[in-house]
C-alpha cells in the first residue's frame, strides 16, 4: 500500500474468479463507481489497483468486489528464491489440466459415433449418455459456475452461451432418450442432410454438448499456461540480486544471507561477485559492470566515496562497500516495483470473441426465446416450439469457436519457435497490428553488449600487429572488461601473446609493465604523462610520454564517436590508439530497415552517453535518439511516446528494460539477454539478432489475421443456420455437418500458418 498523493491512498488487491476480459471489465465498473474511487483491473495478471480517499476502506474495496461475484485480497509480497512456494499452489493449473484431460478423453468417441453412422451399433446413443454425462458436468463446471454468477448480476458472456448452450444440449437429449424415441434401439442418425420440421423426440445433441466443452476447455487451459507467467518477471528480478553477502563486524568476516543486512553494514566484495546492496565505496578501486541494469556498455571504475547499485558485478580489484540502502529502497527492488506498475497499469486486452459475445450472447438468447414464444403462439405445440428454440441455443453454440484463437496460436507459436521467436499468448497479437513505433535498446540490442577491439592506429614506423601484441601481452594479465577486449582482439589477429614479465595495474589509469625486454604502457592518455616503467627494481622513470599528432587525431576522433581511445607506448614512446567499444551487430542496419517496411518508426533509447547513442544511431539508421536515460525511467519514456499517441513496440535485453518492456504496448525481449527483460517482454527472441524482431511482428499480424477469419467463419457457419433452427428445419445431421465443417475449416485455415517463412 502507498500513498500517491496528498489524501489519496494506492492499494493492489488480487482478484480471483474472472474467466474472461468481460469480468475486469465489470469488476472496474463496480469499483469505479464508488466514490473516490478509481481502478484498473488486468485480466492478464489477475490484479487490481485502485486508488482511493475518502472515508473508502480496503474492506469495502473487497466487499463490493465479492458483491460482483469474484474474490479479492492484498496479495502477499513477492517471493525471494530462497522461499518456497506453498504446496497448495504449487500446480494451480491441475484442476483445469484434469477437467480438459477428463473431456478430450470421453469426448471424443461420443463425437465419432454421432458423425460416423458406421459406429452406432444398438445401444450407441446410452453409451454416448454415459460419456457425456461427466463431461457436461464436471468438465464443463467452470463454465455453469461462470453464467450463474454472470446471470445474478445480470451479465452475459462466452460463459453463458457456452454453459446454456451445452445445458440445453444435454437436457434435450436426456428428454428425447427417456421420453422420446430417441432411446429406441438401433436409432441411427442417418448421413442425410436434408431440411424437415420435426419434433425433436428422435434428435439427441450429446456430441455438440461433449465438443464444444473439450475445445473450449483447451483453449482456456493454453491461455491460463500463458497467464500464469505474468509475475514471472519479477521472480526474475528479485533473484537477479546477490543471495549471501561478506559483512565486516568487528575486523571478522562473516558470512550473512543479504536479508540480514542493515543500513550502515560494511561488507566485502571480491572480484567476481555481485554487489549486495545498493552503498558508497569505502575502501579499494575497481571497474563495476552495470550494463545489465543501467546499459552503459563502458564499465564504470569507482573509488572510495563513489556510489554503486546492488546486483552490478564488481570487475577489477577488491571493494568494501557501506550499505546506504537495502531491502524495497534498493534500485533493483524499485525496478521490481515499476515493472508490476507497468503490468497492472497496461489495459487490459479484450479478447475477440469475448468482444463478440458482448453482443452475440444477448441476441441468442432473446432469438431463442422468441422462437419459443412464436411457435407456442402459432399453436405448432409444446414440443416443436420447445424442439426450435433449443435448436437455437445448440447451433448458436459455436464449436469452432474454441478452436478459432487456440489453433491458430498453437500453430502460429510452434511456427515461430522454429524460428526463434516465442510468443506468449493471444493478447499479445492485437498490438503487433497497432504498433507505429518500435524502441530499441542499444547495449546488448542493436549492439552486442560485449567490447570489442574495432581499430589500432599507430604512429610512424610502428607495425599494427606488433603494437597488438605488446599491448595484448599486458592488459592479458588484467582483469579489466577492455582489457580482456584488447587481450582477446590481440589474440585473434597476432596468435599466442607473450607473457609479461614484470606488471603493474594502475587504477582508473591502466597498466604498466615488461613485455619481451620492452617497458610498456596500456591506458589513458593520463598514464603516459607518469612516463615508461622501469626495467626492474631500483631503476628510475622515465620521461613523460607525449601522444604525436597523428595519434591525437586518431584518439580525438573515436572519443567523438563514442568508442574508448587507448594509448600504447613502449621504450619511452608513444607508438599506437586502440579504439574498443560496444560493435554494432552485423544485421542491425538490416533489422531497421525491415521495421521501417512494417511501417514503424525506430527510436535509439539508451543509458550511454550521447556521442555514442549517436553514433551507433548514424550506423544503423536512426534519426530519433534519446540517450543518457536513467534505467528507472525509460518505462517513463515509453510513456511520454505513448501520451503522444503512439502505439509503442519496445526492444530489450536488460535488466534496466524490464519496465519499459512491460509498459509497452509491445515489449519483445533478446533471448541473450536477462530472465527479466525475458518474462517482462510479449514475444521473446531466440536469437540475439534485431532481424528476428520484424519476422516476430510479421508472423504475430499473420497470426492475428488468421485468428480473425477463424472467429468470423466460426460465427458465420452459426448466424447462417440460425434462421433455419428458429423455423424448426434443422435436423440433427446438418447442425452436425455444419460444425464439422466448421471446425474443420478452422483447422485448416490455422495450418496456413506453417508455410511462414523468415524474411532474407
């Protein structure tokens, strides 16, 4: 609970019973008439955040949403990894995995002996009572649950036609088997499709009553899979920080989990480990690497009084650091914080066919009832008016319609993990098809996140590859994130390196030493101006080294393009500029220029310096760059583009991008990248390559596009044969036929989707 401002006090609460994006839809119009009241209620994370003043309670926030038919409840705080979850909600999906294994299982022989008149034998139809009956019942549970609590505050959804649909299926064959004729032996439902008025005593609709409860209990079983992820993200996050931490009391080392660290502790960081908490430097230099939560791709060298974050990894030398903040003050736990904000605060996606039934439900249902009363008024008797008003209910029932978006995902996912792309459910397509303006991060995104050595300069007279060697010698003894990137660059274009003999780290400046008889120096340009160092002990340093001015050149220029200069010199001269720096991947040019044909317009967002940002911007091609961001607000600058009006697909791998992925309209994470960014994006990529992102969104519109001719022919099928269950025409073969068919068609027109292929 927070205060958000002056008499206005926030709350989350978690919301239990909702079965579609109807429900939240009507859980936020209870709450928002309360006064001083106002909600967001998400369907995708199941939580609702409500703002209130007055003399409003948190009691009363519960009671009028038990009033509305579901649960509510503060939820509990989010669980480290070190705590488990309880054994009660472990698996909460079992109970559904169950129901959808009980009706696929007995459904589908009652479905083969309805459309296959070779399989009734005698007594077919009580065998497919039998298996029926558990289906309509227990399967099918959630669903009546779900109309009666709609039905008591006067609400219809997919729910109500589903459950009225299938009651009246079922009802009406239990009629015609005990008090029809239809439990005759050797009744058959002959292959036939012909158009007759009867009175329904011989018709039995157990298969419609089976299958359509087995399809759409699949469906919601992959959309609950789907949804069950939505706190992933920060799980992800809260493990993300160190677990056990090296506090100094009184001069002893002890080893502590980072729970039981206070503000004002000392504790100790070796080279490797992560930082436990967020704290000021104390004692000891080191190079931080941050780049997994503030995208700086430069590690940042710290000293004693220099500030560093919680979960960083600390480089270089040995640090003891003074906690100044712990537990929720920390930054990684006030990033935890702002990708729940982000999640609950998204609106909530309404599915299709849940917008659809809106109206479709309703109408049905007054044509049923209108069908009952005209045939009773026109005196065709009790039976025929009651044989076309269920006729109604069984056709409007629509069978493909559980299949329309289930199919279509399935096919549609399991075609772009073959291409590395992962898409986590439905109401993640609809906003592929509105996005205008796609955010790419840049460390780890468009570039590679690794340094890399690009470029040697060197003086006069001076080979490149000894200069190469020589330097790579030295930094290959250090532990410093460019050093192990000369060290490596050196490596791969001269071969083996010497091993120096003598070596020295100077901190923040570089390292000095002898490699192969040679007095070396690799660093700043402040490093040469100490001069060489000696050829061993006792012996005095030499001159001040200056940089000549072709090298001066060389290193002014790649500090204007972003990239890190490092000077060598050897035996009291300068002779070489290394320029390292984050590389921009190979296909990144080509991956932007595909965007732009989808029709998006590419935003650089970093946490780098401007020189850089613009400088990978002019590489690629982007025109809009917005750097040196704080990593707590770029969530706030996918705002800002979304307050303009922009529909905005964000592109990340950071920990520092979880946020902005999550408030997105959009958010596709690198797959190289971190747990976070990977639970907090829509569609995860496989492969580190910014190429992958157009096919996603291409292969994510191609999805949608078929999710939605599968619901229009789904309905289409059903509005068609309404008229003729209203006239009391439809016999039990071609409503049959007529879901078969549909269905079929659904499949099929899902299958396309396999044919996909990635662009270039």
């Amino acid at each position: 609970m927070s205060t958000a401002a002056p008499g206005v006090t926030e709350v989350e609460l978690a919301i239990g019973g909702m079965t579609c994006a109807s429900c939240a839809a009507r859980i936020e119009r209870k709450l928002n008439h309360m006064d001083g009241v106002t909600a967001t209620v998400n369907y995708a994370t199941e939580k609702a955040k409500v703002a209130y003043a007055g003399e409003v309670t948190v009691p009363d926030l519960i009671a009028t949403v038990e009033a509305t038919g579901y649960t509510a409840r503060e939820p509990e705080p989010p669980r480290t990894a070190q705590e488990e979850a309880p054994p009660e909600t472990a698996d909460e999906l079992k109970p559904l995995r169950e129901r959808l294994i009980t009706a696929v299982v007995l459904a589908v022989p009652v479905v083969a002996m309805a459309m296959i008149p070779a399989l009734q034998f005698e007594y077919w139809q009580w065998l497919s009572l039998t298996l029926a009956a558990p289906v309509v019942t227990y399967a099918a549970w959630p669903f009546h649950r779900a109309a009666w609590t709609n039905a008591r505050h006067g609400a219809a959804t997919m729910d109500t036609l589903i459950s009225v649909g299938t009651a009246a299926a079922f009802l009406w064959s239990l009629w015609a088997l005990f008090l029809g004729s239809a439990g005759t032996p050797g009744m058959t439902h002959p292959f036939e499709l012909t158009i007759a008025r009867s009175d329904g005593a011989a018709n039995i609709y157990l298969e419609a009553a089976a299958g359509v409860t087995a399809f759409i209990l699949a469906g919601r079983y992959f959309e609950a899979r789907s949804k069950r992820k939505a706190g992933a993200a920060l799980r992800a996050l809260m493990e993300l920080g160190a677990k056990d931490v090296t506090v100094l009391r009184d001069g002893t080392e002890v080893r502590v989990p980072v729970a039981e660290l206070k503000t004002g502790d000392r504790f100790l960081v070796r080279p490797g480990e992560k930082i436990a908490t967020d704290g000021t430097v104390v004692e000891g230099a080191s190079a931080v690497d941050a780049s997994m939560l503030t995208g700086e791709s430069v590690p940042a060298e710290v000293g004693v009084g220099d500030s560093v974050t919680g979960a960083t990894v600390n480089a270089g030398g040995r640090l003891v650091v003074e906690a100044t903040r712990v537990g929720a003050d920390t930054q990684l736990a006030r990033m935890a914080k702002l990708v729940e904000d982000a999640q609950n605060g998204k609106a909530a996606a309404q599915r299709l066919a849940d917008r659809i039934s809106g109206v479709f439900v309703p109408v049905v249902i007054a044509l049923a009832l209108g069908t009952l009363g005209f045939w009773l008024g026109n005196g065709a008797g009790l039976t025929a008016a009651f044989t076309a008003a269920v006729a109604v209910l069984i056709i409007a029932c629509p069978c493909a319609l559980g299949l329309a978006t289930p199919t279509a995902l399935l096919v549609g996912t399991g075609r772009g993990a073959q291409l590395g792309i992962l898409i986590k459910g439905p109401e993640v397509l609809e906003s592929t098809r509105k996005a205008d303006t796609v955010v790419l991060d840049k460390t780890g995104t468009v570039t590679t996140g690794r340094m890399t050595l690009l470029a040697v300069h060197t003086a006069d007279g001076t080979d490149s590859g000894e200069a190469l060697r020589l330097a790579g010698a030295l930094e290959n003894a250090s532990e410093h994130p460019i050093a192990r990137a000369v060290a490596a660059g050196a490596a791969e274009r001269t071969g083996a390196l010497p091993v120096p003999e003598d070596f020295a780290g100077i901190p923040g400046l570089g390292v000095r030493g002898v490699v192969d008889g040679h007095a070396v120096l690799v660093g700043r340009e402040k490093l040469l101006g100490a001069g060489d160092p000696p050829l061993g002990r006792g012996r005095e340093r030499g001159r001040a080294i200056e940089l000549p001015a072709r090298l001066k050149e060389a290193k002014a220029a790649a500090e204007a393009a972003g990239r890190t200069a490092i000077a060598v010199a050897w035996d009291g001269e300068a002779r070489a500029v290394l320029e390292v720096a984050d590389a921009v991947k190979d296909t990144s040019a080509e991956a932007v220029r595909r965007l732009r044909a989808l029709g998006l317009r590419p935003v650089l967002l970093t946490g780098d310096n401007r020189a850089v940002a613009e400088a990978v911007a002019r590489e690629v091609g982007i025109d809009e760059v917005i750097a040196e961001v704080l990593p707590e607000d770029k969530a706030e600058v996918v705002r800002r583009l979304q307050a303009e009006g922009r529909t905005v697909a964000m592109v990340g791998d950071g920990v520092n991008d979880a946020a902005a992925l999550a408030q997105a309209d959009l958010g596709l994470a690198m797959g190289t990248g971190t747990d976070a960014a990977i639970e907090a994006g829509d569609l995860t990529l496989v492969r580190g390559d910014l190429r992958a992102a157009a096919d996603a969104i291409r292969l994510s519109r191609r999805t949608l596009g078929t999710i939605k001719s599968n619901l229009f022919w789904a309905f289409a099928y059903n509005v068609a044969a309404l008229p003729l269950a209203a006239a009391g025409l439809l016999n039990p073969m071609i409503a049959g036929a007529a879901m078969a068919f549909s269905s079929v068609f659904v499949v099929s027109n899902s299958l396309r989707l396999r044919g996909f292929r990635a662009a270039g």
